[in-house]
RNA sequence: GGUGGGGUUCCCGAGUGGCCAAAGGGAACAGACUGUAAAUCUGUCGGCGAACGCCUUCGGAGGUUCAAAUCCUCCCCCCACCA
C-alpha cells in the first residue's frame, strides 16, 4: 500500500480533478464528501451503515473529544478507531471551527486558545502543540492544524493579522508532529477571510510547510453564495496542484459541485446530517421537506433513483410518520439517506470527471437547486 | 334528590368588569439549518382587510352596565362527595 499522505491524480476535465489519496487506514476516491461525527459518531448511524452506503472516510472533533471523554481515554482503548469500530480513514478538526463557533466563550492570544467547555464551564487551554497532542492520542489519519476560523463580519485588519498567526500557529503543529509520523498526515488551512489578497498571502505562507494537503477555511461563516464562491474560485485553483485541497464546511449539493469544478478534492458538512434530523431530505429532483402535508399519503419511495435502504424500503408517507411522530428510527432512515445522496453526488462527480463530462453534471444539478428550482 | 366544583378559541389550560380575539403548552401549517453547544430554531395559527379597523367567539337564553369570558336570573351538560 502506498505511503500515507501519497495523493495520486487520475485524470483532470478542467480544473476538476479525479484521485486517490492513501492513508494509514486506506485510499480514498476523490472527489469525497466526508460525513462528519463530532463525537466519535455520525449521529444516528452506525458504522455498517456508513459503509453501506459508501462512505469512505469521516470526521470527529478534536475539541469536543478531548472534553468528553477525553483524548487520553480513547488512546487507553486504542485510539478513534477502534474505540467507534470505524476502521476506515478519520479526520480530525482541530477545534479550530469552536474558536469561531465558540466565540462566546474563548479568548485568543499569539499562545493559542482558551476555551471554557460547553459541558460545565470549566476553562480549558488549545495551543497548537496541544492539539496535535490530541490528535495523536485519537489516532486519525489526517490532522488539522489548530487555526483561527475568522467570520464574515471581521475587518480586514484583524483577518490580516489573525492569518498571521494562523501561519505561526500551522508551523508550531508541523513541528510537533513529523511528516508521515505514526501514519497521521497533516493539512494545513488557508484563512484570509474574504481578501483574495490576504487569501493568497496566507496560502502563499502556509506553501513553505511540508503539509501533505492543505485546506480552505472560513467559508461559509455567514457570506453570501456569490462571495464565497468568489473567493473558492480565486484560491482553489492556485493550491499545490500535487496536494490534496480540502474545502472545509461545505456545503450544498451545488457549494460541493462548484468547488469540484474548482479544483477541490475533499469536503465535509454538517448539512446532510443535520437536515436529516430536522427533516429536509436532498433528492435527485430536489430538496423534500417530509414533513409536508402533500406527503401524508404519499407512497412512493423519497427518492426513485436513489438505491439507499431508505429509499428502497419505504414510503414518503411512512417517512413522514416517523418524522412527525419524533421516532427515532427516522433520524436514521432521514440521515442514511441524506448522507448516501451526498456521496453518490461525489461519486457521480468521479465517474463525470473520468469521461470529461463534468460541466454537464454540474449544470444538471444547478437546473435541479439552483435559484430558479424549487428546491 | 342534596352539597360542592366545573363547562374558554382544534385539544389541554390561564384569565373573574375595560389594557381580551383572549396567557402558556400541544396539535396543525410553513420556513431555516454549511470544519455540529442543534433529534434544534423561527414564523403563522377566529373571519374579512394592505392598513386604521370592522365582524364573530369564552355551554344556552335573558338581564345589569358606558363597557361582560368575567356580575345577576333561569336552563342544559360534566365531575366529586353525600343520600
């Protein structure tokens, strides 16, 4: 098997690019679309589930697993993956999300990040040593660097600092963690809030690390769709072409197709997971909202062509019970199927580079969501 | 048969003279959600109207009052206990 952090590129149609990407626990296929499991788990699925459906590598929370139950605990039981019986590839978040998302209750020096915990107010120090620390106790395969996630509304002064020492901060995580150490790759994330200046500035900085990908934060703070695409397209396509890019947060199906067409090999969301709690299912023909009335004695299946147990098995108006009832087993049915859309979206977005036919993927699912459609 | 309690807008339930089309919850109907402090949050929720507003509504019928879901009279129904 090749070495971990070994990105290999297939073939290109534009600027899209179709490759694999190796890691201690396997190959990823990019593009991908990567679930994300905060706690050690894609809430409500379990792990046979997620590989059901194909997934092929998932998130978990630096920051919310050191707090509970605590990274020296999972390296007691062997690590992430073995602790949530996932023995596919896992990426760490830094934490550097919460000191966006968190803002409330952290404050940020040039040493790193204090954090009271959202559990029990307690106060709690992130350097960008610490971080790795954790990272290595989780054993994932690809670490973040600890940066500072900027939302929309900060002026340019402080973005312009602030990626700074974002800089500072992703060379402190690479000295303390060796390329290649353990079989844990490292990514570093590209800040610059909505500069393309400071973008370039701070991708222009972070280059000089020997990364083995490296990342776009802080879209999708707040922006607009135009505005973050703006800035997707200006910076995606001058990233290390040889390097796995990582789009982090995003997005919707189309968010995921634009940074596609913009040279993005990885993404990650909430959204597919989250909507699914709270009801709103992405189709082949558009977003469904199953809580509708139009649904309650609708028995066709969500989505025709979707192949997902859900999909196979049962009726929008079962579906629609279930949600309205609060039963459990939709949380499951609603996020199996949310989830096994997104990645038959990447894989669609694979097989559609491969034969050069990406544009026309993308146009077929902007007709479905985009601004004129109902979705 | 007696005594006490009670009947409020789809449901539960607050309201005991004006600030009441009537708290709060639920249901219903719609919307939001982008490196997860989210199985969460928001809006609408008697009718007409863009709006000032007008009309209908608090078991029924009458009455008192400038004004009644709220006070009085009679009637209907429910609950508890007593016989």
């Amino acid at each position: 098997m090749a070495e971990p952090g070994n990105f290999t590129i297939h073939s290109t149609d534009g600027l899209a690019r179709r490759g694999t990407l190796s890691t201690a626990h396997g190959e990823i296929q990019t593009p991908i679309f990567m679930p994300v499991g905060t706690q050690g788990t894609v809430k409500a699925v379990a792990p046979d589930d997620l590989e059901n459906i194909g997934a092929q590598i998932i998130l978990g929370n630096t920051y919310h697993l050191y707090l509970r139950p605590g990274d020296d605990l999972v390296a007691r039981r062997g690590g992430l993956h073995k602790f949530s019986q996932w023995n596919k590839p896992i990426l760490t978040d830094s934490g550097g999300f919460q000191v966006f998302s968190l803002s409330s209750i952290r404050t940020i020096s040039e040493k790193g990040v204090e954090f009271r915990s959202y559990l029990d107010g307690s106060k709690h120090f992130f350097s960008p040593e610490k971080v790795v620390s954790i990272q290595q106790n989780l054993g994932s395969d690809i670490m973040m660097v600890l940066d500072e996630c900027v939302g929309f509304g900060a002026d340019r002064d402080y973005t312009a600092q602030s990626l700074e020492r974002t800089t500072r901060w992703a060379q402190r995580c690479r000295d303390a963690h060796e390329p290649g150490q353990n079989g844990q790759i490292m990514f570093g994330i590209i800040q610059g809030g909505f500069h393309e200046d400071l973008r370039e500035k701070s991708l222009a900085q972070l280059s000089e690390i020997p990364f083995e990908g490296f990342a776009i934060g802080g879209l999708s703070v707040g922006e607009s769709t135009e505005e973050m695409y703006k800035i997707l397209n200006h910076i995606a396509p001058l990233m290390p072409k040889e390097k796995p890019r990582y789009l982090m947060g995003v997005g919707t199906p189309l968010d995921i197709l634009e940074g596609i067409g913009a040279g993005v090999d990885m993404f990650d969301c909430v959204l597919p997971t989250r909507n699914a709690r709270n009801g709103t299912l992405f189709t082949s023909q558009g977003k469904v909202n199953i809580k509708r009335a139009e649904f309650k004695e609708d028995d066709g299946p969500l989505d025709p062509a979707c192949n997902c147990y859900t999909c196979r098995t049962f009726s929008r108006a079962y579906l629609r019970h279930l949600y309205v009832s609060g039963e459990i087993l939709s949380y499951r049915l609603n996020s199996l199927h949310n989830l096994a859309f997104f990645l038959e979206l990447a894989r669609q977005a694979r097989e559609a580079i491969v034969q050069g036919r990406f544009d026309k993927l993308k146009a077929h699912y902007q007709n479905i969501y985009g601004p004129g459609s109902r979705a």
